[in-house]
C-alpha cells in the first residue's frame, strides 16, 4: 500500500511535451492487446491539470486508456503512472482520483445519498463525514432534492450526476470521466457540462472523454484525439486546426441568392471553389479557413444578400479526423 | 383505440385513396368527405382483438398479420403507406422516401413457428446460431448421456467376455430396469439433477434478463405455445439422456443376448412400466424446473433452487424418516414420490411404507403447482428487459 | 442539509471552502519540496513530490481498516435485505427448522410402548401372579392352584414385571465390571428358595469372577467397547420406553445437528448468499463503484465475507438456540431442562460457523476464479460436498471424504457429541447387544471421531484446523486471483 519508489516513472525527453514535475497521469509507451486485438497502440502522455477532452470514435481506446489509469486493467507494455504510482499494483493513489465509468449500471435499489455515503466511507471517512460530504456534492450536482430518492427512480441525466457525484466526494486532484455527456438530454447535457467547468475552474485536472466535438468544445479547447488506438492528436483544438489550415474546409452559407454570393467570393485569393448543393445552400470552398471568416462579412455585406446561417460542415471529429489521417498518410 | 367498431383495414383504403389523391393532382377539388370511407359493418367480435388473434375470431390460426410487431394498436397504423415512393428527383439520382406498412401476407402455420422455437433450443446443443449453451453444460449433458449407459456397457462387458455374474448383475430385470430411471445413486443424486438445473438454469430466465422476451412477444407467437416449445425442448434433452438410454439398455439387453420372442413377451410389460416411469420423471423434473426458471431473474438462482428441492427434500425426509419413523415425510421429496410410483408401477419392492396412491397424488399436486406457477408467470412475464 | 442552489449557480461555496480546505495540505507539501528535494535531478523531485503527496495514503490504507470494513459489511447486508432470494432462501431455512421439531415434539409426546423381554409379566396359570412373582416365591407358573398365600404376598400388577431389571452403566470406562441384578434372578435376593432350580445354576457365565454382572471388555481411554458379556438373567428387562427415548433424543442432537445444520443450512445458504458476492458485481459492472477506492481487492473480498458472515452467522445462531430449547424442554432429563445437551449444541454452532464460512469463502471464490463458469463450478462442488456427506455419515474413515467440507463439520460434530456424552459407544454397543440395535437411528447418526481415532478434543482440533485452512486456502486463491482479474 506504501507507494513504491522505485515505481516512479522516468521523465523522457519525447517530443511530445516536456514532463511537468510528478504528472498526475503519465503514460509511456503504453500498449494494451485484448486477444487479438489492439486496444491502445504505444501511446504516451502526461496530463496535470487543467480540463482535458479525449476524443475519438468508439473502440479508439477511449475507455481502455481510463482503465489502464485508474487500474482496472494491466498494460500490456510500457508503464502506466498515477502520481508517479503504478495503478495495476497499488490502489493509493486512488485516493486522489474520482473515476466515472462509463458502466450506466448503479445501485437502484438504494438512495443516491446511500450511494454516495457507502462509497466515500471506502475513504476512511466516518459515516458522518462521509454523509456530510455527500451531501455536499449531491448538491454540487444539483441532486440535492432527491438525495432520498431511489436511484432506479432517477433519470438518466440524474443517474450519470450521481456517478459524477460519487467520484467527487474523496475531493479527488484527478477526475476522470467517461463518456458523462452519453444519453443526456440537452438539460442534463448542460448541467453535466457546467459541473465539468467547474470542476476544471477549481483547478482540478480533469480527463472527460466523448465521440463528439461539439461537446468537448464547449467544456474545453485542450484534446487528445485517439485514433484506432494510436494518440493522434494532442494539444489546444484550434491550434492543432490551424495546423491542418492547408487542408481544403468549406464553409456553408445558406441564403436566398447563392449563385450571387457565389461569384462575390469568388475574387477572394483563398478560396478555390463554390458549389451549390442546394437552391438556397451556397458552399465555399477554401484552402485557408481564418482568412475567408475574416473576410466573410465585409464581403456578404458588400453583395447584399441575405444571409441566414453560416455553417463549418467541417467542424466534426469525422472530418477532423480524416484531415488527421489524411496528414499521416 | 377509442371505437369498438374501428377496422383497420379502412385505414389502408382511406391512405390509399389518399395517396391516389395526391398523384393525380394536388389542387383537386374534391371534398374531403368523399374520400372518407363508408361506416364499416360492425364485426362480431372487437375487431382489432379479431385482427390480432385470427381471422376466426379469438384463436391463433396462423393467419394473424404482423400487427403485433409495429404496435399495440394506438394510433400507430396510420403511419401506413406505400412503399418505395419516388419523392424528389435530384439530378442525377433518385431519392426514395421510405415509408413503411404492415406485411399482410401469410403467416407460415402455427406449428411451424413453434418448430422454430423448438429447433432453436436443442440445435444449440450441437451448432452456433441457435441458443448458446455454454460448454461446460455441453460437457455434462454428453457425460451423464454415457454414464449413463454404464449399465448397457458393462452388460455387454459381461457378455463379450462370458463373466456370467457381471451379465447377471447388469442384465435386465426389473430392478436393473427401475435403477436405470430412479436409481438415486447416483443417477438421481447427481447425474440427472445436474444436468437439469444446468439445462432449466436460463431457459425462461435468461431470456427475460437479456430482453430476448421481447423479441419473442412482439412476434405472432402466443405465449402459451412458448412455453410449451421451452418444455418440450427442456423435456427433449432430458428424454434423450433418460428415456432414450432407457430404450437402448434394453434394446443393447435383448440384441447382446440374442433374446427371442417369448423373452420380448416376457420383459416388454416392465420395459413399458420402466418407459412410463421415465417420462413421469422427465415431466416432473422439467415442469419443477421451468417453474423455477420463470420466477427468476438470473440462471444460477433456478439451478440452485432445483438442486436444493430434488435434494434438499430428500435429505430433509432422510432426516426425519429416519429420526421419527416417519415414512410419509417422503411426500415433500419430487424425487422419492416418483421412485414410489415407479416401484409400484415396474413392480419392485416398496422401500415406503405409505402407499403408493399418495405419492401419486402428491406427483400430480407438484406437478400442477409447477404447471400453473409457469404459465402464470409466462403469461405475465413483461416484455422489457429486467 | 445544504441550502438550495439556484440551477444555473452549481458552484456552491461550501464546495470551494472544502477546497480551500484541502490546499493547504498541498501547499504545506509544496512548501516543504525545497527541503526534501535535496541534490537530486528530475527524478528526485518527482519521488519527493509523490511521496508528500501520497503521505495521507498511508494514514488512510492502514488506519482506517474498520471504517471500511462496516461500509463494504453494511453495504452487503444492505443489499442481501433487497433481494427477494435471501428472503426465500432463509424463510425456507425457518420453515426446515420448525418442521423437524414439530415432528420431534410429536415423537416425544408419543412415548414407545414397554416390552417384555423376558416374558415374566405374563400369568400363565390364571391365578392373578405373575409369573417372576411366583419364581420368587417358589410357585409353579403353570399351576393356577400353586401360588403365594394371597394374604401375606399380594399379587404384583404385571407392570411391575415388565421394565423390572434397567440397564446399569456406571459411565466409568475403565470399570470393566457393570451391570446389576435389580430383581434378583441371578443372585436370588429376595428369593424364598435360594437355591430354585428357576435360578441360573453358573451365575458367573462370563468369566469375569463377578457373579450376576455385566462385562464389558473395552478400550479404557477411547471408551470404545468391544463387546458385551452379561451374566444370566442380569439386566435382561431394561425400560425401552426410557432407553429409546433417549436414544431417539441423542439421534435427534446428532441427526439435526449434522444433516440439518451443517449440511442443508451450511450448503445451501452459502450458494445462494455467497456465490454472487464478487462474481454478481463483476457481471453487473458495478465492481468499478467498490475498486476505484483506496482499497485492495482482497480486502474488498473479505469485507463482502464479512457482511456474508454477519447475516448467517446470527441467523444459524438463532436457530440452533431455538431448537437447543424446544428440544431441551421436551426432551427426558431429570430436571426442567436438559442441560446435559448444551456442549452438544455448542459443537452444533461451531461446526456451522466454521462450514458457513468455508463454504462461503470456496463458493464466492468460484466466482472470482471464473467468473462464467463459477456458477457451474459450485453447483457441482454442491453436489460433491452432498455426496461427501452421505459418505461421511455412514463411513467417515473414507479417505476421499478428507476433501470435503462437509466431512469436517460432521467431524466436529461427532466429537462434541462424544465430549458431551461419553457412554454415546456404550449405548450403541447395549443397544445391540439388547437386540435394539435395528430400531434406533442412532446407528446412522452416529459415528466416532476418525481424524485422531480416541480422541474426540484432538479430532475437533484438526477439524477446526482443516476448516479454518481451507477457508483461508480459498481465500488465497481467490484474492491473487481477483488481484490480477482485469475488469471491462
């Protein structure tokens, strides 16, 4: 139980990014096989703080790279470190960790207080310190008028906040969280985001993985794409965009008159192209995204047609992910 | 569905026309009440319920559509039309608007859907693709089916190699015949409770904790020849270990002997009482089981539960039999009713001391508990998973 | 309870002060770096960071045992109280209980019918004297003129002539000299002739140099009785009503004590109840809840035990001390209760504790070992131990039967029962030898202590010694495996 010194990983000078001092999740060359089948491919990492988003597809490896952090399964090669802790032999370090799996099965039969109280004595706490805080993050989560509800009872955004809401009762450094966002309705949806702020405004490190980007941009603009199990991606979303700029995007307009719109962007150095999918849908087709959005307005302006959407069709993980590929290929 | 005198099939003439509507031009000026059907002759029966059970009224007659599948009947058959309607051209391409209606053609017979059921059970047994039984079970069903055969081997043992007293040992008789059935050591100790509680572990069970229920009710399938189809299929297996080892003992008995006719005349009377005898067992013991596999969620509690009323009774009664003298406590025992019936019906000595016509009657009181128990709960079973 | 939030506001300050709360620690950590740091490079730095950060943990793991062991035993109590099977399972358990004592008052209260062995009850003359009366008195049996004058001997009512010699066992086993002549046809006492030709002419038939006595011829430390070697006519017409009674109440102790509790409660509860401790978490993936804790898995494991073991144990308890006073107050003793019973009962409990736990920890390792076949593996350990059991009961020197669980628990049992009730042998050997051996179920009950023949305190030790090292054997087993079970 005594964390094992020797254990403690190795700082390495991969391009990856500098080691900061005692990450709290460091993984080096960390390749995890299911039978036949890969599950991560030699990715290597180190997160300490702040709100981190894993993206990818299902089966990227999402939810084995969280199971290799907190534990739950042995990493076929390289080491896998949790505070400087090997996870797989020595369950310490969890006293620092809240983990959210992405399991939707819970407790019915008991109230979400119950849950939570019965999970945070595991802690070492009293019952009613551990009552006390579970109270507390109950209400964090906003649950605070059904503690006393049974859990079966609850509804899906409610179940997912009371698992958020376990996973927070230790006062954890380190938050993981699997797939929060799956199964919310938008209510619920926004809530569980607002937490996830918050969680990452207090200054903890958060890992919060999803399929969907448009999710993870509203929580946070730091990712980590996996691909197929390879770490495709790391770093701030729109750099690593600004990265992929010489890649053709398109920007989609839709407005009563495209065919004019059309030819009044087309003197426009970037963009190489318009199309018109649609009578009313006009398509611009650039090999430089932020110059054309800084010249959008001026120029719909100037043709004086009405525009009532703009659209990066783009903006997707598929696409994304594609233009990451493509780069790799 | 608020009235009683509602037929769906005007449903379809009155989207028909409407659609005709729509294709001829948009701007008719044809009043609504035209296309409005006339009033329907009012049926005999509901005729929603007559839709769904049969044509004929409240029986299934395989002529029932597929209702049942898209919904319970309110309000979604409107969602009925034509298929494959041209849409949109595009240039270019073709966009077809996928719209759906029942299928109205002809169900195959009842008993061939039942068929199904059946074949889906016990093909599983041998191939993938029908309901998996894990290995171990696999396993253990074809070892008890050949130990089970011990008796037949170790008769023709005993004749290949002249050794008169194994011949006599293991040759038949009546009491080799009513050991090959009810013998508790260790057939009923071990071998056919076993295989039973791990055959009737997720039969009913499984299929509620999976959801493939579901898959079964939304169909034209009517529960009660479900349950049926899962008897017969438990029943089957167990036949095969029991009734079907029973056949060939004495079959092995009469060939490895080379027995003439005034020996069949002789045996076949015990034979028949020893067949009787297996098929008692075989229903009970399935019927026991199945009940126990409805009332619960998982397969371990059904398999546990009947180990512990084959066994568990008969180690009570052991108990207080032996304790108090008390023989009629055999009455709680599954198994000691039948070893009763048996031996007064293959004409072996009693080892009871009450008669017979009471464990007769408690076999059939077991039985029907087991029976209403099953179909109570098949008929209540909810089509969620659980 | 906390005041109610505003929806969009779900940053309470409670939250941040708890947090506030919590910085110091790390601050104070971070404040100190500079001093453990000392020369070192990266990796120095790193270790010492670790180790400021962790140094809570170890507070934690190892001072905090107990919080977490009630919470994870509470927690399974909890929710064995959820579900209906437990309910079922231990109604049925009750339900077996009150049956076999309704049927055991019954036989109680019915009491067995007297018998004469030696046929002297009988008035064959018709003269109103028995016929061990008028032996007595030198009269002919067969004569109704030739009797005692009715003046001075009234005649005896024939119940006095039927129990008139009980069976005499002065419980000592090195005397080897037992048994006694009450009503004097083998002395003659009492007699008016002593020399009637009714009296046996050779009153020490048995060679021991004691008239008129029983011998036994026994192993003085075991108490195991060889045989049994009576003078004529010496304890010939014992009370079978007293005899049988006690022995059908010591088959009761025996019979109850070892089918009953150690076989059918002791199996059955732990593979409904405990089979499903680890291996039904597992499957359900709700194991994530209880391992992502600062928690080793073992512990995990032996906590659910715990809360296992805290249902049964009581339960099992209740049961025993139920029927130890129903069948205490009903059974023959000379007072109100029977006392005498109570380290039979005690031995009862012990073997069910230890066989509960056993199988409790051999069943819910099984489902650790595999968690898709664990099921099979115990319904068929189920069956051996059932099988075992049978075995055991009617020869406990079977060696296979060592494997078994339920072995030991009968074994533990029948030493109680030779502690409590040192004649159990002599019983069983006079039974025989008076020609009730058939009729008693002590035969089928009762056997003596096999691990160390002759000795009854020495067996029980190495019974609670194998049981207790199969409990922590599976719990070895089961841990290293839980330990290196990856969970999807």
């Amino acid at each position: 139980m005594i964390p094992d010194m020797s254990q403690v990983g190795k700082p390495t000078d991969d391009a990856w990014a500098p080691v900061p001092e005692a990450p709290h999740v460091m993984l080096e060359g960390v390749t995890k096989v299911y039978g036949q089948v890969i599950g991560l491919n030699d990715v290597s990492l180190a997160v300490k703080g702040g709100v981190t988003g894993i993206l990818g597809m299902n089966g990227a490896g999402k939810s084995t790279l969280f199971k290799l952090i907190v534990g739950r399964l042995k990493a076929s090669q390289g080491t896998v470190r949790l505070f400087g802790t090997d996870p797989w032999k020595n369950p310490a370090p969890y006293a620092r960790v809240g983990y959210v799996s992405e399991s939707e099965q819970l407790y019915d039969w008991m109230t979400g207080l119950d849950f939570v109280t019965t999970l945070a004595r595991l802690f070492g706490y009293t019952r009613d310190e551990a009552k006390e805080r579970a109270l507390h993050v109950l209400d964090f989560v906003g649950l605070a008028d059904v503690v006393n509800k049974q859990i079966g009872k609850y509804s899906k955004g409610m179940r997912q906040r009371v698992k958020i809401a376990h996973a927070l009762v230790n006062d954890p450094d380190l938050i993981i969280l699997d797939e929060p966002l799956a199964g919310c309705d938008p209510l619920a949806r926004t809530t569980v985001m607002n937490v996830v702020r918050e969680l990452g405004a207090m200054g903890k490190t958060v890992l919060v993985s999803s399929h969907i980007l448009n999710e993870i941009e509203r929580i946070t603009e730091q990712i980590i794409i996996l691909h197929n199990g390879r770490l495709l991606a790391l770093g701030n979303l729109h750099a690593i965009r600004e990265l992929l700029d010489q890649h053709p995007h398109r920007i989609l307009l839709r407005t009563d008159n495209p065919r004019k719109l059309g030819t009044a962007f087309l003197p426009h150095s970037d963009v190489y192209g318009v199309r018109f999918p649609k009578p009313d849908e006009l398509v611009i087709e650039t090999n430089n995204l932020s110059s054309v959005h800084k010249a959008l307005p001026e120029i719909c302006i100037a043709s004086g047609v009405r525009v009532t959407a703009i659209e990066n069709p783009d903006d997707n993980l598929e696409s994304l992910l594609g233009y990451l590929m493509e780069g790799r290929s | 569905m608020g009235d009683d005198d509602f037929d769906i099939d005007d449903l379809f003439d009155e989207f028909d026309s409407a659609v005709q509507e729509n294709k001829e031009s948009t701007s008719s000026d044809t009043p609504a009440d035209d296309v409005t059907p006339t009033p329907p002759p009012a049926p005999d029966a509901p005729a929603t319920e007559a839709e769904y059970m049969g044509q004929a009224g409240l029986q299934v007659t395989g002529q029932a559509r597929l209702e049942a599948a898209f919904g319970s009947g309110d309000g979604d058959e409107v969602a009925i039309a034509q298929v494959a309607q041209v849409a949109q051209s595009e240039s270019g391409g073709t966009i077809f608007h996928q719209i759906y209606r029942p299928w109205r053609g002809e169900l195959n017979p009842r008993w061939m859907r039942n068929w199904a059921i059946l074949r889906h059970h016990i093909y599983g047994l041998f191939s993938k693709g029908h309901r998996p039984y894990p290995l171990m079970t696999k396993l253990v069903i074809f070892g008890v089916f050949i130990s089970s055969l011990a008796d037949l081997g170790f008769m023709a043992l005993g004749s290949l190699t002249g050794a008169e007293e194994i011949e006599r040992m293991f040759g038949i008789s009546r009491g080799n015949l009513y050991g090959h059935v009810l013998a508790f050591w260790f057939r009923n100790a071990c071998y056919y409770p076993i295989v039973t509680a791990l055959i009737i572990g997720g039969i009913i069970s499984e299929d509620r904790q999976h959801g493939t229920s579901a898959l079964y009710f939304s169909r034209p399938i009517n529960r009660r020849d479900y349950a049926m189809m899962k008897f017969l299929s438990v029943g089957i297996i167990l036949g095969v270990i029991i009734i079907f080892s029973l056949c060939l003992y004495y079959l092995g008995g009469i060939l490895v002997n080379g027995e003439g006719w005034a020996y069949l005349i002789d045996t076949f009377g015990m034979f028949l009482a020893a067949l009787a005898a297996a098929f008692l067992l075989v229903f009970t013991y399935t019927s026991i089981g199945l009940a126990l596999s409805s009332v619960s969620q998982g397969k371990f509690f059904p398999a546990v539960a009947f180990l512990g009323i084959i066994l568990g009774t008969k180690l009570v009664a052991f108990l207080i039999s032996t304790l108090f003298d008390r023989s009629a406590i055999y009455l709680i025992s599954p198994y000691d009713n039948l070893a009763h019936v048996g031996q007064w019906m293959i004409g072996v000595n009693h080892t009871y001391d009450h008669p017979a016509v009471w464990s007769l009657v408690m076999l059939l009181v077991m039985n029907a508990i087991s029976i209403y128990v099953l179909s109570a709960r098949v008929s209540s079973l909810e089509v969620t998973r659980e | 309870m906390i005041p109610e939030q505003p929806p969009d506001t779900p940053m309470p300050d409670a939250l941040e002060m708890q947090l506030a709360d919590a910085r110091p620690r790390f601050e104070e950590a971070a404040a100190q770096e500079p001093a453990a740091q000392a020369p070192t490079g990266r990796i120095g730095q790193m270790q010492a960071q670790a180790a400021q950060a962790l140094r809570p943990l170890t507070n934690t793991v190892w001072s905090k045992l107990d919080r977490k062991a009630t919470a994870i035993a509470e927690f399974t109590l909890r929710q064995y109280r959820t579900k209906s099977s437990t309910w079922v399972v231990l109604g049925i358990g009750l339900m077996f209980v009150t049956m076999v004592m309704l049927f055991y008052a019954e036989a109680m209260a019915t009491g067995f019918d007297s018998y004469d062995n030696d046929g002297d009850s009988e008035d064959w003359d018709g003269d109103g004297y028995p016929t061990g009366q008028e032996r007595r008195y030198g009269t002919s049996p067969w004569n109704a003129d030739d009797h005692p004058d009715p003046e001075t001997v009234p005649p005896d009512p024939a119940s006095v002539w039927i129990n008139e010699d009980p069976l005499d066992f002065d419980g000592d086993f090195r005397n080897s000299n037992q048994g006694f002549d009450d009503d004097g046809d083998c002395t003659g006492e009492g007699w008016s002739d002593p020399n009637s030709p009714e009296l046996p002419s050779r009153n020490d038939r048995n060679g021991d140099g004691h008239p008129c006595n029983v011998y036994y011829r026994m192993n003085s430390t075991t108490g195991m009785v060889y045989s049994v070697n009576g003078d004529p006519n010496v304890d010939e017409d014992p009370d079978e009503s007293v005899f049988l009674k006690e022995a059908l109440h010591r088959s009761f102790l025996l019979g109850f004590g070892k089918v009953g509790f150690t076989f059918l409660l002791g199996v059955f509860l732990p593979l409904f109840l405990a089979t499903g401790l680890v291996r039904d978490e597992m499957e359900r993936g709700t194991m994530h809840y209880l391992l992502g804790k600062p928690i080793a898995r073992a512990e995990v494991l032996t906590y659910r035990l715990l809360g296992y073991v805290t249902l049964t144990w009581p339960y099992v308890t209740g049961l025993v001390i139920i029927t130890a006073i129903v069948s205490g107050l009903l059974a023959p003793s000379d007072g109100f209760y029977r006392w005498q019973d109570l380290p039979l009962w005690l031995g009862v409990l012990v073997a069910s504790w230890m066989v509960l736990l056993a199988y409790g920890a051999v069943f819910s390792v099984c489902g650790i070992i595999s968690p898709k076949y664990g099921v099979f593996i115990a319904i068929g350990l189920g069956v051996w131990e059932f099988l075992m059991a049978m075995v055991s009961l009617a020869d406990p020197t079977f060696p296979l039967t060592y494997l078994s669980i339920s072995h030991w628990g009968i074994e533990i049992i029948n030493c109680a029962a030779l502690l409590a009730y040192p004649d159990f042998i002599w019983m069983i050997q006079v039974a025989e030898f008076h020609g009730f051996g058939a009729d008693i179920a002590l035969q089928v009950f009762w056997s003596p202590p096999s691990a160390v023949p002759g000795s009854a305190l020495a067996s029980m030790v190495v019974a609670l010694f194998v049981l207790t090292l199969y409990t922590v054997f599976a719990l070895f087993i089961g841990q290293a495996m839980f330990k290196r079970r990856e969970l999807d």
